[in-house]
C-alpha cells in the first residue's frame, strides 16, 4: 500500500509550476477528445436547440450585427399563445455566445465548426477554473482527479463542442463561482471586480444562474460579518440589474420569447417515479456519471468535507434544487444537466479519493483500492458507451436536402420546410421561413411570402404540393417546390 500513499504525497507536494504544468496536460487532452467529429453538421443530438443558436450567428452576418435584436430562421410562433413571428426575433438568453463567435465569421466565413470551437475554447477554460475551486476545497490531488473527470467525461466532452450557450454558461458560471468566493474571503478590490463581471455575463447567458449563486450565501454566512452582508447584497443586485434590463428589453416583443413556463412542470413530473427515474437512473447513473460513478459520487457525497467546510455540498444540493424546480425541462433535456457536471465531477473525485485512501471499518484497504480501479475507468465506459450515439447524424436526409436547396433557391427565398417543427431541417436550406405549417399553404404563401417548399418524406400532403406546383428536384430522400408557380389555380 506504500505505493499509492508515496503517489499521493508527491501528487500534494506539487509546485505551482508543475501544477500547471500537469493542468496543461489534462486540458491538453481534454482538447483532443473534444475536436472528435467538430466539423460535424449540424443534424446530431439536440440538433433543433443548435440550429437556433447558431442561425442567430449567421444572420448576423447576413443581416447585419445588432445583439438586442437576434434572428434566427424559423418565422413560426414559439410564446405561450402561439404568434407568428415573421421578424424571427429570438429573444432567449443575451447573445453572449454568438457574439464570441462572430468575428471568427466576419474573418474566416460563415462555417458552424467555428462555433463548436469557442464552446470547446469556453469548455478548456472551466476545466482550468473547477482544478482551482476543487483544489481549494479538497485538496491539489482532488483538484488534478477533478480537471481530468471533466475534461473527459463523454457527457461533458459531448455537449462542450455543440453549437449551444451551455459551455459558455458554464465557463462564466463557474468563473462567479471561483471570483466570488474569492473576494468574500479577501474582501479585495479585484476579486470583487472579476467576481461581478463573471456574475453578469452569467446570469445574462442563463437566469438559473442563481443555482450557482445560491452556495455563495455559506461562506457570506461563515464570515458573519454585517458590513460584508450589506456589500454582498448590494453587489449582487447590481449584477443582476443588466438580466432585469434584458428582461424588459424582450418583454417588448412577446412573438419571440418561446413558452417557458412549462419547464417548471408542464406535465406534472416533479417527485413522481418517473421524475426520480428520469433524474437518477438516466441521467446520473447512465449518461453522465454511469452507475459505477454515481456510487463514486455518493461516496464522495457523504464523506465528511475537508475542514468542516461545507461549500460543496451546497453546491451539489443548490444543482439537485436547479433540478426538482425545473422538473419537467431538466426531463426532456438532458442538455440542461450540464449544470450538474462541475459539482459532480467534483465528488465524483472525492469519492475516489476516498476508496484509494481506504477505509479500515468498510473494508480491508486493498479491497477498496481494487473497488475504485474497477469503478473509475468503468464510469467512463460506461458513459461512453450511451453518448457515442450523440455524435450521429439522425438523418442524413435533411443535411443533403438542405444543401441542395440552398444551391438552386434564390437567396431571398422563403421556405417551408416541415419537420414536426424542428428547425434542424429549415436551418439546412440556409434560408428563413417556417419549421411547420402553422396555417393553410396558401395562407403562409400569400400573407407570409412563402416561395418554396422542401419535405424529406412524401406523404400525402408532399403528394399533394407536387400535383398543384412546380417540382424542382425530386429525389429518392427529399423534394423541392416552387411555390410561385402553381399548375392550375389554387
């Protein structure tokens, strides 16, 4: 057993350049495992929610950059009460991500790898920030086991190179995290600016935010001071101001704000079997931590913290709170989890700190050493094995349809391209227009300036477009019609 307590002892008495070093090796390979298929379309999982990001980039460029009025392509209505939103406003988070991505467009040309890049850049930066939180609370060993768990969970590794804000999110989220504490421990100047920079970008990327936010009130709460309450509140309401701004910026336009509420819980999930099932069983024990990591996890969970210090655990029940309050969303998306993995990767590690080192009233030492060897590579298989399903392209079809389209429709072309409203197929032709046919064809064409009409299936109403119009492709995989040119009178 000497061998593993000679590695750990050399692992803590690291110097800071070797730290980095050693931190630039595992983002090193972090990096590697995130270029796997980056110049991949856009036609993978969660394929519609990365359409619309990334059309907002590209009309920047061909209409004109203006971040508070971002436009994606898809003019169908997305409120509460659907409205049909032929400005295409898409009035989510801030556009912090595309604006990070737009001067690679202005300089290279319009190419979604481009976008995969800066996440993978933003996701290489919060490797950097979780080593620093992990290694203040746990220990420079945790630190190095945390940076390397999520540099190359797959989950993780998955959703830091998709055209999505969350790896941004994260990155700033975490950068909050990081400052904040820092400036309510040294009450510096610095800290304090870093931190509230940090904390608006974030809370401007996503308003759950706040779930990152929440663990901050421990260590306010252990410094007991209140002169320090008083600048901790006002520093945070000064934060938020910009979010509370934005709010009522797009409140002004209601056809571009897609429903939310129903993230909360729409259909009733919350702390029903299913939820529980959904959360735990999928999510935790088989996408991103596997069934071996999620012992790791609860190992690491229940182990009595560093110093008494309880920061993480907050942290890890301000996440599952994010969770249990958006029920329904954190159900259906399991993008949103990404919340989930900083915290996670974090216990994840102190669990297998924990069995490394050994515990003489579980088990014999060797035992669990054996134990965590099994348990550690196995959670990323594990995750492996149900993520590489992620990185394909669900159909094909619509990649090829699109291209060709955008070759032979003329560029002020309007398209109807239905996909059970998913705007993955409509963003392929490069074109605006509508994700389904929200009112009668001749209505979209008449009132909305619908052109054309793109369908990878031929059912019956494919069937009939191409009886009452102009067909100008007709493939084995797709059709395309031109709606200006009916064959009889409609």
């Amino acid at each position: 057993m000497k061998i593993f307590k000679v590695f750990v002892s050399k692992a803590c008495d690291l110097t800071i350049l070797n730290q980095y070093f050693w931190l630039l090796i595992i983002i090193f390979f972090g990096l590697l495992v995130r270029l796997y298929r980056i110049d991949s379309p856009i036609a993978d999982w969660h394929s519609w929610r990365q359409a619309d990001t990334a059309a907002v980039t590209r009309n920047f460029i061909k209409e004109g950059f203006n971040p508070f009025f971002p436009k994606y392509d898809d003019m169908s209505g997305v409120a509460e009460n659907p409205i049909i939103n032929p400005a295409r406003f898409r009035f989510v988070e801030f556009p912090v991500y595309n604006i990070a991505v737009y001067p690679l467009y202005v300089f290279f040309g319009i190419n979604e790898v481009y976008h995969r890049l800066v996440s993978v850049i933003f996701s290489l930066g919060s490797i950097a920030l979780i080593f620093f939180i992990a290694k203040k609370y746990a220990g420079i060993f945790a630190g190095f086991v945390t940076a390397f768990t999520f540099a190359l969970l797959p989950f993780n590794v998955f959703f830091s190179r998709t055209t999505l804000p969350e790896a941004t999110f994260v990155f700033f989220a975490l950068g909050m995290i990081y400052f904040m504490d820092k400036w309510i421990e040294s009450n510096r100047n610095l800290h304090a600016v870093l931190g509230f920079i940090f904390s608006v970008i974030a809370f401007l990327i996503k308003p759950w935010a706040i779930f990152f936010f929440l663990p901050l009130l421990y260590p306010v709460f252990k410094r007991g001071e209140k002169r320090f309450w008083i600048k901790f509140i006002l520093l945070t309401a000064i934060a938020l101001l910009p979010f509370a701004l934005w709010r009522l910026w797009i409140f002004q336009q209601p056809q571009g704000i897609p429903a939310a509420n129903w993230l909360l819980n729409g259909d009733g999930i919350r702390f029903r079997p299913a939820f529980w099932w959904w959360i735990i069983s999928e999510r935790m024990g088989r996408e991103i931590l596997g069934a071996t990591g999620l012992v790791l996890f609860l190992v690491g969970f229940i182990s009595r913290p560093k110093n008494g210090n309880y920061f993480l655990h907050f942290w890890a029940l301000s996440s599952l709170l994010f969770m249990a309050v958006f029920a329904t969303g954190n159900v259906r998306h399991n993008y949103y989890q990404i919340l989930f993995v900083p915290v996670a990767s974090i216990f994840f590690s102190l669990g297998f700190i924990r069995l490394l080192k050994g515990n003489a009233a579980f088990l014999p030492r060797i035992w669990t050493i054996l134990l965590v060897l099994l348990l550690f590579p196995l959670s990323f298989y594990f995750g492996y094995k149900v993520v590489k399903e992620f990185y394909k392209v669900n159909n094909p079809a619509i990649v090829e349809a699109g291209k060709r389209a955008d070759q032979i429709l003329p560029k002020r072309a309007v398209v109807l391209a239905p996909y059970n409203g998913d705007t993955a197929f409509l963003y392929q032709t490069n074109r605006p227009g509508f994700a389904a046919e929200m009112l009668p064809l001749v209505e979209l064409v008449t009132d909305y300036g619908v052109t054309s009409y793109v369908s990878t299936v031929k059912d019956d109403r494919t069937k009939w477009v191409m009886e009452h119009f102009e067909v100008l492709e007709d493939t084995e995989d797709f059709v395309i019609a031109d709606l200006t040119k009916p064959k009889i009178p409609l």
